[in-house]
C-alpha cells in the first residue's frame, strides 16, 4: 500500500525551483532555496515530486508537509531532505496523517544521526499507519480537515489584518492622541511642536522615564535553595515572547529570599522589560502585567518598572514600544558579545506624557485621555 520514493531527478530543459526542507512552514512555501538547472544544482536537488504524491520532511521535530500538484510536478525538485510517499490510499487523508501528532511523535521517536537526526527510510517502514479501508471514508476525513484548515487560514489572515490595524493606529494614537471629542488628533486643526521624540501636540511634554515609575533591576536566577522561600519566576522568555504577563503563563518554579520576594515582588499593572541580550535590538522589549499573580516574582535579566499613580502601567508599556522610544535604548545599550542597559539608561529615557489644562499649568497626572489610550490597547489582546 505504501512505497518510499528513492532519490534521483528526471532531465529537464531550463530551469527550475529548488526548495530545501527550509523553503517550508507547515504545509506551505515561504522561500525558494535557488533557482537550478538539470546540469547545475546543489547535490540535495535529488527529489522528483508528482502529482498524487506526499513529500515530508525527515529531520526530528519539523513540520513540513507538501501533497504534490501539477504546479509542483512541473516547476519544483525537492530536496533529499524530504521522504517522498507513494501510496494507494487517499494522497489527501495521508497528507492530513503526516501532519497529525501521532505520526510526527513516531518519527521523533525513530528519529536518529549525529549532527543532524532524521527519520530513514528503513525505519519509515517500522511505523503503522491507520486508514480506513473505505476509499470513501478517507476521503470524507480529508475533506472535513481540509475544511478546518482553510477556516485557519482565514482567521489567521484576519487576525494579521487587525495586528496591522492595531500597529497603525498604535502609532497615531501614541503621537498624536485624542481630542476632546474623541478623535484622533490631525496637524490640521490641532497645534502641534517639534520634541526630542519627534512631533507631538502642544499640550504634551516629553519627560524622563524617571518622574513616573521606580526602576528595580532584579538579580533573582533559576537556583532553589532549600532554605529560601518558593515562588514563581518571571524569566526572559516570559517577557520576551508575550505583551501581557497573565495566568495563562506557565512560569517556572524558583525561590528567594524574604528581601527579594518584597523588592521584586510583580504586581498588576507592573511593566517587565528586558535589561540585557546578545542583539542589542532586543534590549527594552516590555510585558505589562495584567493579572494579579500570586507569589511572582521577576527574574534575572529584566527589569521590573512600577509606576506610579499619576499614570497608567498599560500605556507606559506601549510607549515603551514605540520605535523612536526603543531605539534610544538600543542606543545606549553597552557591551560586545552582550549588550545591557543600566538602572541609569531607563530612568533617563524619554516618552511622551499626555497633560490637561488646570489653572493654567499643566499636570503631569491622572487624565481621561491617558486611560482612553490605554483603554483602547486592552481592547486590543486578541491580536496581538
């Protein structure tokens, strides 16, 4: 029922393209490796796709699965990277098997080699596949998968439409911010000045970081001693990959000491940002803290910012991600294999603050337009 297809290509005249295992995100192509000819192609371009046939990729823990059409029968070679299967049952219910969990756990668990390990052919033929013996009944199974891949596709296609929304009006609402009729401020009918962080209208002031948070720089590592108390550890990655700093977080286990539970000790509506890293564009990346979380504390490598009450946690943290904002800690990020902002760096650095009118002198404090802002981006989660 099932046939592994060898390497070796069919000659051709022109050109091609070559698509190596890195050419594939999931089921689809996001890059071509290189453009070949039969006579002048890399030693990999050995796989020759046809219609009917399932190709995926062989290395551990990958994804890359292809169903092969007419399109890549006649412009594409495949690498030898790639298994290619030739079966009697339905191509599109074994498409849909290579991409289930149950097949990829077996080929990690069969998985071997030294400076790349990958599943081969011999042990392909140690794994069962289970299909049912009606042609009919797979290609229905197919079909309804099928059916709830394409949903995927266009909710993940909408919910990149509402990022690129959301980063638009980010940046406008950051900048110019919203009158008193809830629009967003326009040059054209509002005043507006030039600042060290570019325009901003008349009645916003570009202030030092400092007037408006604390700046603890925790040294809390992943050790557990004993005789420290236990707690969650809020590490780099936590803040690095997520915008919110939520329950949903599975946080490592750590313990500290009674002064650094209190001292570092992460509340809601508490900003995280990373303090150091091997690129110095990922210095200041920033994690507003939105649920209240028991017993977390803030790991090393971060910062952990605590504003005040004159301002809003979820609008500093958004500030903090604008470019001209980032940049200047990149800029003054120090080091050579790894570059580090100080306590010093943060305090200093500038953001825009939002101000009223109150017996003729402005108020850096609590405001209305502040919080709609902010508002605004908690309405904004699921995108991002």
């Amino acid at each position: 029922l099932f046939k592994t297809i060898g390497s070796g290509i069919f000659p051709f005249k022109g050109t091609k393209l070559y698509l190596s295992t890195s050419s594939i995100e999931g089921t689809k192509i996001i890059s071509i490796e290189e453009i070949i000819t039969y006579k002048k192609r890399p030693s990999r371009a050995n796989m020759q796709p046809r219609k009917g046939l399932v190709a995926f990729a062989k290395m551990r823990n990958t994804l890359k699965v292809l169903l092969v059409n007419d399109e890549l029968e006649k412009n594409y070679i495949l690498s030898t990277g790639f298994s290619l299967m030739e079966s009697k049952i339905s191509p599109n219910y074994l498409f849909q098997y290579f991409l289930s969990f149950f097949f990829n756990h077996k080929k990690n668990l069969l998985a071997e080699g030294t400076t790349q390990e990958a599943i081969s052919n011999d042990d392909f033929e140690k794994m069962f596949i289970i299909f049912p013996s009606s042609l009919h009944e797979q290609q229905k199974i197919a079909e309804i998968l099928e059916t709830v891949d394409e949903t995927i596709d266009k909710t993940d296609a909408i919910i990149e439409k509402y990022r690129r929304i959301k980063q638009g009006l980010m940046q406008d609402l950051l900048t110019r911010g919203i009158d008193e009729n809830g629009q967003i401020r326009s040059e054209k009918t509002h005043k507006f000045k030039d600042s060290p962080l570019g325009r901003i209208p008349e009645e916003w002031e570009v202030v030092e970081l400092r007037e408006n948070i604390s700046v603890l720089l925790s040294n809390v590592d992943k050790k557990i001693f004993n005789f420290e108390q236990k707690a969650l550890l809020c590490n780099y990655l936590d803040v690095y990959k997520n915008e919110y700093i939520n329950n949903s977080i599975s946080f490592m286990r750590g313990s500290a000491n009674r002064r650094e539970i209190k001292k570092f000790g992460v509340s809601k509506g508490n900003i995280i940002i990373t303090k150091d890293s091997e690129e110095f564009n990922d210095i200041a990346k920033s994690a507003y803290v939105r649920d209240e979380i028991n017993n977390l504390i803030c790991g090393y490598h971060l910062a952990l910012l605590k504003p005040s009450k004159r301002v809003d946690g979820l609008y500093l943290s958004k500030i903090l991600k604008l470019y001209n904002v980032n940049l200047s800690f990149q800029i003054r990020a120090n080091g050579i294999t790894r570059f580090g902002i100080t306590k010093e760096t943060i305090e200093k650095a500038l953001i825009f603050l939002p101000c009223f009118l109150a017996g003729g002198n402005y108020h850096k404090q609590v405001i209305p337009e502040e919080f709609f802002i902010a508002f605004f981006f908690s309405s904004f989660i699921l995108v991002s």
